[in-house]
C-alpha cells in the first residue's frame, strides 16, 4: 500500500502522530504499540535511496522522495532531502497505526522495538500483504515467534524476494536484512548472503511439494542443504534437481552460493524410460519503458541513453540535485569499486561509517584478489580503465584469456576475457579498436559496464542442460535439428573479412545486395575477393502486402554474372499465408525466366514492425508460409533456403518442420562470433562491410560450404 502525501499534509500528520502516540501509551493495553525508530528510518531511507524528481514505475505508479507515492503535479520542482525525510516519516505515520499496530493490537503479540522495525519495513514494499494467516510470518506471530528456528523465520520473511516467478537480488538483500533485524536487532546487516544462501526450484511442469508454500527456500551458507524437495508431475518420474549447465545438487551438499535448480523428468512406458520436456522456466527482465528521464544532459538518442535508465530506474546510480547526470564526468577509485563489485557479486557490504565511506569495497576487492593490498591508495582518486577489466573480470569469477587481442592498445588478458564476455567494447576509430588502458572512466561509460555486469550469464551448454538461453527465457533444444558444427574460437575478423580457420570447411566471401546499395561496379566486387553475390529481387510491403519489384534487380544479376560471380537471389517476404507465400515464389520464378543461379534463392521474411500486417503471424502459420515458399522453389529445379535471425529462427520458425532445407543466418556482434545453436550453411556476420565497387556499407556473408 502506498498513500500519496503531499507536503502541505506533513504537518498536520506530524500532530497526528504525537497525539496518537499520547493516547496509545496512556490506554491499558496489554500489548505495547511503536512508533517507527530514527535507525529504521535510516535503514528505510538507505534501502530507497533519495530521488529529488518524481518518476513513474513500470505499473505507471509516481513516486518521490525515498519512494513516496505522490501525484508529480504536487512537486514541479521535486523535493529536498529534507522535505523528502518529513515526507518519509509522515508517510510512516499511516503504516504505523493502520497496518502494523493494528495487527499487533488484534491478536495481542508482544514485539520489541526492533521487531516493530522490521515489520515497518516489510510493510513499506508489501502493503497489506503479509498480514494473512495462510503466510508463515504471519501464522508464526500469531502461534508464538518464539517457537520456530532461526531458518524458519528468514525463510517466513525472505518469501517476499520476487517479481513474479523471478528472484531479484535487490529484494533478496532487503529480506535478509529485515530478517536479521527482527531476530537480533541488527539494523546495519548489509550482506546477508555471507549467513544465507537460497535455491529457486523450478518445478518444469511438475507440481511443488506441499510441504514446501515457496519455490526459493534459503539455507544457512556452510551447513548441508538436507532434504530437497520432491515434485510430482503425473505420467512422470522425477530424476533429480540440476543446474542450468546440467550438474546434479542434492540434499548432502554443503549450501555454498545461490542456486537456480531444474526438475528434470522422464516417463515411463514399457519399462523404458524416455526423456519428457517440460515447459522451460522463463525469466522476466524489469520493462524500463514507463521511466521518467529526470536528466536534461541525457537525450533518448544517447549511445547511453538505456543504461543510464536501466541504472537510474533500478536506483544504481542517481544523477545530481540540479536534474543533470553529468554523464562524462570521471568516477573515482571509491565509486567504480562500489558498483562494479556489487553489480558483479550481487552483495553489497555498505558505506564504512568511520574512515572513507568506499573502505568496505576496497577491502572486499583486495580480499577478492581484485586489487593488490596496497594498490589503491586513494579512493577520491580516477581510476584507469586497464585496473577496471581486471576488478570486473575476477569479480565475474572469470579467468584471464590469452589470444589475438581486438585493441590496437592493449594486449591484457582480463581486457580480451571482458571483451568476448560482451562487457567491454572499446571504441572504433576508422577500421581500429582502441580500449584506452590508461584512461578514467565516465559515469555513462560505467553505466554500460555495470549494466552488462548485471545482465551477464555464463553460457550454458544446450547439449548438456537440453535449453538454449535466449533473451529472457530458456528454450529447450529440438533434438531433431542438427546442431552447428563450428568451433567459433576459429573466427577471425580483418577488417570487412571474415575467415573460419579450420580446415576441413573450404569457405567463400558474399555480399547481399538490393537497389539500396545504389549502382554496382561488379567487376571490383570481384576482383576485391568477394565470390558469390545474393541480389533482391523484389518484396512484399509490410503495411499493404503488395509486392513491389527491386529497380536494380536485373542490372545486379547481369552485372554479377558477367563479372564472374556465382549468384543466388532472395524475396523479402512479408507473406500472412501459404497463398501469399505460394505467390511470392512464383514471383521469383517469374523474374528469373528460367535463368540458372549457383546458390539459392532465398525466403527472406523478417519482423519489419510491431505495426505491420505480418508481426502478428503465428509459429505454425510462418512455418506453413516458409515450406510453401521452399517447396515450389524446388519443384522449378532451384535449391531453396531460408533466411533467419536469433529471434525469426528460436521464436518465429518451428525449425523441426525445416530440417529438409539450409539455413542462411544473419547475426552481427562485435565478438565475431555466431550465437545460432543450430546449424547453417551461410553466415551474414555484417551490415557494414566495404568493398571495392560499392558505395557505403554492405552486407558481408561467409559460406561455410560453398555451392
């Protein structure tokens, strides 16, 4: 529950709360009622974080303050730290006598200060919520706190650590710290994951042991986990809890971290016993879109612009009083230890509160072996970016790599493990990437690292764990798709070039072309190294569905041809039914007039728009459209293919219905390594290619076996 106040009602409820108060302690009762305390409120106010302007939360609500709801036409100008403070504790003032003392009162449970405490600050996230005698909290107040263990109470409060069916770790520490606060009065905890760790189970279609009311249950780090839960799923047996990499944890382990575990299943028939694959777990990323940009220096066509929101919305890192986030100013030693450390190990020890406010972190860093004892001598001080890749890197629990490095400037280790980790990406200048090792670092620059620090995952291995991690979900592997052969260590880039160094693959240069590209000189496209070119021939609009012809069409064949190059063509499809896919086919056909091609002519169909005709096209119904369009490419002597990307080819295509036909993949990345799980025979690696003969940038394509 959140009450709105505005700052004209402060002083008002500010009586109130004395005149409560006075009557409360002079009534007989035999349960003795609270106020909040000045430690909670810090505690409160640390755990918020101030925020001087209003901003929205991705459920359109408006806050203010240390997380007040407000109406934001109350506070054109936003609030103080001081008004934010009268506002906090006003706003207490209602959960205080309306929540917290109610419930006490109603049932006659005796707590102490501390205990009130943390129930106020359960009650500022979850409202109402916990007060329900179905919830262990508050069925162990009501029975007798005093009768359950340690355990049982951090398992009772931590319950409330999600969003939806996904953990967060933000609430994950906040639980834990309200928890050691109402078992021991400790308000200054602020790494409960050094005492607890949990373990989210997912189930995988099964169904909970009843014995267990939440699927995250956490455990005293060092000591053994016990019994872990049973789940059952009819018409199946259940074969073990194991990691997303595919390695068993049972109950005789020591708790050493958290852990997302999986129910792996098989059925029984027969006596045999075959694999079943259950709907995979899928994890929801916040949605940033209903931020309000408090900051004037911060535009939303900013390189920066969705980490400085990602980081601002999740309360990382603020901007300044003056509503700027002054993103190229340099951060010190004190503040990139504190947010790469606890972006990168999802802890936080907290601000020293004697000494330097960043001792904690440096301290946590040289016990880390980040930093060398000795090494930061002072805190207020920028740091390079070369000391930045190492403490991130050993932080992420990543080993230095040796190999080629991407910088023209730096040949570190940690600086490469960064780079093909997606972490870092240096900047380009003409055809070279630099890192700038000795450099400081800005706070949007940061931002960027922390972001990728927070939404980093080490890469699981489909064939062992059977998903494929993708987006915000996993997928579970098709079986019965081939798997990509390559070793993508063997990819190396030079400049426009692509080359795959194995040997057993005999490789060739493409690029893709359409009228875009403006007139061609083909006879330097062939003579730069390129051998085989795909040409547009025509497409579908996204909006109307007419089919429109490709202006440079002819003179890209022709050219093509004549200059020596083996040729295929495409269709940029927007095609809704097999009809419209049949149609587009027998477009082709008809432009190419019976014209002999090398390589295939290709079904192009991409997601052109959340608003065009053909985003809504169900799996089956695209699935249908791409056979349709392959089978009579075929009938008429032609090799068919299919065009996709990561999110055409795991989300749009059921590729089990495709196996009869290759795949032509489109991915970019600055790692210079393909992600597609499964395999295929041509690799669009660029749109920013150049070659010789061609104005501007192309699209650049690799051919494992060329036709």
């Amino acid at each position: 529950m959140q009450i709105r106040t505005p700052l004209k009602k402060i002083l008002a409820l500010a009586l109130c709360l004395a005149l409560t108060t006075t009557l409360l302690s002079g009534a007989a009762l035999a349960v003795e009622t609270f106020t909040t305390s000045d430690a909670c409120i810090a505690m409160i106010k640390e755990l918020e974080g101030y925020r001087q302007m209003p901003y929205a939360d991705n459920n359109g609500k408006w806050y203010v303050g240390y997380a007040v709801e407000c109406d934001p036409a109350d506070y054109p100008a936003g609030v103080t730290e001081e008004e934010a403070d009268l506002l906090l504790r006003a706003h207490l003032v209602e959960y205080e006598e309306e929540i917290v003392n109610r419930f006490l009162l109603q049932y006659g449970i005796p707590v102490t200060q501390y205990q009130f405490d943390a129930m106020v600050s359960m009650t500022y996230t979850l409202g109402y919520q916990w007060i329900n005698p179905d919830y262990r909290f508050c069925s162990y107040l009501i029975n007798g706190i005093g009768r359950y263990s340690e355990a049982e109470v951090v398992n009772a409060i931590a319950t409330w650590c999600h969003s939806g069916t996904t953990v967060l770790e933000n609430l994950v520490a906040r639980r834990l710290r309200e928890a050691f606060l109402f078992l021991y009065g400790d308000y200054d905890l602020r790494d409960g994951a050094s005492r607890y760790c949990y373990i989210d189970y997912e189930v995988n279609g099964g169904q909970n042991d009843p014995s267990q009311s939440s699927r995250t249950v956490f455990y005293p780090l060092g000591a053994p986990y016990g019994q872990l839960p049973t789940p059952t799923m009819a018409g199946a047996v259940f074969q073990g809890w194991f990691t997303a990499e595919g390695v068993q944890v049972t109950g005789e382990e020591t708790a050493m971290g958290s852990l997302h575990l999986y129910a792996r299943w098989s059925s029984e028939s027969g006596g045999t016993t075959a694999p079943v694959t259950p709907a995979p777990p899928v994890t929801v990323k916040p949605d940033y879109s209903s931020w309000i940009n408090p900051y004037r220096d911060v535009k939303e066509g900013d390189w920066h612009y969705s980490y400085v929101r990602e980081l601002s919305y999740e309360k990382i890192l603020g901007g300044y009083p003056d509503g700027t986030f002054q993103p190229n100013n340099l951060l010190t030693a004190g503040e990139a230890l504190k947010l790469l450390l606890v972006a990168a190990t999802q802890t936080d020890p907290g601000n020293t509160s004697t000494g330097h406010w960043a001792g904690n972190y440096l301290m946590l860093a040289e016990g880390m072996g980040c930093v060398l004892p000795g090494e930061i001598t002072n805190l207020d001080a920028p740091i390079d970016r070369l000391t930045i890749a190492r403490i991130a890197a050993i932080a992420m629990g990543l080993e230095g790599k040796e190999g080629p490095s991407p910088f023209v400037d730096v040949s570190d280790a940690y600086a490469l493990t960064l780079y093909e980790a997606g972490v870092i990406t240096g900047e380009i200048e003409g055809s070279q990437r630099y890192y700038r090792p000795d450099s400081g670092i800005n706070r949007a620059e940061m931002c960027a690292i922390v972001s990728r620090l927070r939404n980093y995952s080490k890469p699981n291995n489909p064939a062992l764990s059977g998903y494929i991690n993708y987006g915000n979900k996993m997928i579970p592997v098709l079986w019965d798709v081939p798997a990509a052969p390559y070793n993508k260590d063997l990819f190396v880039r030079d400049g426009s070039f692509l080359y795959y160094n194995d040997p057993a693959y005999t490789t060739a240069w493409g690029v893709d072309v359409s009228r875009h590209n403006g007139d061609i000189d083909w006879r330097q496209v062939a003579s730069s190294g390129v051998s085989f070119a795909l040409i547009r021939v025509g497409g579908r609009f996204a909006e109307s569905g007419d089919i429109y012809d490709d202006a440079n069409f002819e003179a890209n064949l022709t050219g093509a041809q004549a200059a020596g190059l083996k040729t295929g063509v495409y269709f940029y499809s927007q095609a809704i039914s097999v009809e419209e896919a049949v149609q587009e086919a027998l477009y082709t056909l008809g432009k190419l007039n019976g014209r002999s091609l090398e390589y295939p002519i290709i079904f192009d169909w991409e997601i052109y728009s959340k608003t065009a005709r053909s985003y809504g096209v169900d799996k089956q119904t695209l699935t249908d459209c791409a056979i349709a369009f392959c089978d009579t490419i075929a009938q008429w002597g032609y090799t068919p293919m299919i065009y996709m990307g990561l999110e055409v080819g795991y989300n749009r295509l059921d590729l089990s219905r495709l196996t009869g036909y290759d795949f032509w993949f489109a991915q970019y990345n600055s790692r210079n390594q393909p992600d597609m799980y499964y395999n295929y025979r041509i690799w669009q690696y660029t749109d920013s290619g150049s070659i010789p003969g061609i104005s501007g940038k192309v699209d650049m394509n690799l051919a494992f076996i060329p036709y």
